[in-house]
C-alpha cells in the first residue's frame, strides 16, 4: 500500500483509531498527490499520452496503416538539453520524496511509541533466490507468472 493511500485510510478511520498522527501540511499532501500521480504516469500508459501522439500523427500525416515495418528507434545519445531537464525532474521528485520519507518515518515512530532508528547494512552474502519469494507469491496471486 502506497503512504498515500496509508493516508488517506487513516483520514478515513482516524476518529476509531487509539493512536493520532500529526496532520499533513498542505505541501506534503500536494507533494504526495503529484507522486501517486508521476507513479502511476510511470507505471500505465495514460490515455492523454496515446492522445497527445495520435495529434501528433495526424500533425505530421502520417499513416498508421503503413507503418508496417514497425521502426523502433533506440538512440545512441542525447542533447545537453535533454539530460538537464531529466536532472531536474529526479531532483524535484527526490526532494518530494525526502519529505514524505521523513512524514513516513515520523508515523512510525508513533506507532513504536520511541524514534524510529533506521540503520543501513551491506551484506557481505549474496542474495539468494528465497528473496523473491514473497514477490513471486504476490504476482502469482495478481495472475502474473
């Protein structure tokens, strides 16, 4: 479950609850609303994008019908401008994503009743295949195999 959704269930039940979390500010809520939106952007093909390129298409008049080899284009490089605005857009989501984490992390520490502690360990044992378990159960389920 996203902490967007863990949110917006907890405004939902909150008064049935035994334990209160701090209210968001208008800014977290916003920047947790544009992350629920740019992952699901990620994640499905969104109609306004196969309507944006069909514009483009006809712009252009071109015929889909003909298109037949199908060219897909993989491109070697890309322009200075390009990777500047690339940077920019992970920038903007990385500081929205520090915010929320640092929300996440304040909810957390509400539900042990102490700071949460995070500590991050490298494991000199490689990663097994048992890992995957719970991911591959989960697809499964979700009729992925």
């Amino acid at each position: 479950m996203s902490y967007y959704k863990f949110r917006q269930l907890y405004s939902k039940h909150e008064k049935n609850l035994d334990f209160k979390l701090e209210p968001l500010s208008e800014e977290i809520i916003a920047d947790l609303k544009q992350f629920n939106m740019s992952r699901n952007f990620q994640n499905h093909m969104p109609e306004s994008l196969i309507t944006v390129e069909r514009e483009i298409i006809n712009e252009k008049g071109l015929d889909i019908s003909n298109m037949n080899p199908l060219i897909v284009v993989s491109d070697e490089s890309c322009t200075l401008e390009y990777d500047i605005d690339m940077y920019n857009s992970y920038k903007a989501m990385n500081a929205m994503a520090k915010g929320i984490f640092e929300i996440m992390k304040k909810d957390m520490s509400v539900f042990l009743g102490k700071e949460l502690e995070i500590v991050e360990m490298c494991s000199d044992k490689p990663k097994s295949i048992e890992a995957l378990e719970p991911v591959k159960k989960s697809a499964s389920i979700q009729g992925l195999n």
